[in-house]
C-alpha cells in the first residue's frame, strides 16, 4: 500500500471509524507519514497566522481514524484493541505499542478476520 492509498482509504472511506479487521503494516506506516506531513503543513500554516487553529483541526481530523487503524493493527498481530490503553503508561506503554505495530502480521486468518492485503 502507497502513502496516498493509505491516506485516501482512511480518512476518507468506510474505514474512517473502522475497528474491525485488520490492517497491514504498510497501511498503518503510510498513514502514519501522511498524518505527519498532514501535521507539519497546518503547523506552518498557523505560524504563519500566528495562531493554533489550523493544526488543532488536523489533529481533530485525524485522530478517530488514527485511534481505529491502530486497532486494526493490533488485530493483525492477534491482539485485541484495547491494548492501545497501554499507551497511558508512561513510556513503557509506547514502547510495547511501537513494538507490536512493527511485528508482522499473521499470515493465516486469525479471530479477528483474513490477512490484510
């Protein structure tokens, strides 16, 4: 999956608040770069109007798509979704997360549905 596609899928498809399946590694990255490049634009926009009004909107734009593809990730590593909370553990939490979005997927279907494309 391309960065495009991902972002596209996401943010603008049947996937926006999608917290079943799964998603593949390639989608979950690329749209990680597209949220971060999405981010940096309306930061530099709101410096340049000396306000936060732009990024606090792309921030608002992004993160129930972000918080279901995060989920869908962790259902292809057999994992249930409510493991994110363990991002309110400080540091350690954002490690074990970063961790488990970086291990493949598995190949056959697991509880949560068929492999991702």
């Amino acid at each position: 999956m391309e960065l495009v596609e991902s972002a596209k899928r996401n943010l603008t498809t049947g996937a926006y608040a999608q917290f079943s399946g799964r998603a593949s590694r390639s989608e979950y990255w690329w749209f990680a770069v597209a949220s971060l490049l999405l981010v940096i634009a309306a930061a530099i926009v709101d410096i340049a109007i000396g306000s936060f009004v732009v990024t606090s909107l792309a921030y608002l734009f992004i993160i129930i798509p972000g918080i279901a593809l995060s989920v869908r990730r962790l259902h292809d590593t057999n994992r249930s979704g409510w493991y994110l909370l363990l991002n309110l553990v400080p540091l350690i939490g954002s490690i074990v997360i970063f961790i488990w979005s970086v291990t493949p997927g598995d190949k056959k279907a697991n509880q949560f549905g068929p492999p991702s494309k």
